[in-house]
C-alpha cells in the first residue's frame, strides 16, 4: 500500500490539531459525498483506523 510519514500526533499540539482538523475535514467531505479529492495518505490512515481496504472505505459512482 501507499506508503508516506505517518503523522506522528504526539510530537506538538498544533502539528497533532492540524491532522485532526484535516482527517475531521476529509471524512466530512467522504461523508457528504463532496469530496473532489483525497490525499492517499488520508486514505491510508482512515484505511487502517477502520481496519478495511480501500474498496471498502470508496466506491465510484457512474453518473
């Protein structure tokens, strides 16, 4: 799987809110279903939080 750094939430409170804001942003938009764009690294994380694969977590949708 893709592999980037994994943010490290321990190393100083702006860097840890910065990824939490960023994560909270990103499954809002998934959720919502407006999302145009997701980092891989986002993926990745949310991929191994929820313990599924990728197929699990996005589906495409034919218009």
């Amino acid at each position: 799987m893709y592999k980037k750094n994994k943010p490290d939430l321990e190393s100083t409170p702006n860097q840890a809110y910065f990824y939490v804001v960023t994560y909270t942003q990103a499954i809002t938009r998934l959720y919502n279903e407006t999302a145009t764009r997701i980092d891989l690294d986002v993926i990745d994380t949310l991929c191994s939080y929820l313990q599924v694969s990728v197929g699990e977590l996005l589906e495409q949708k034919i218009d």
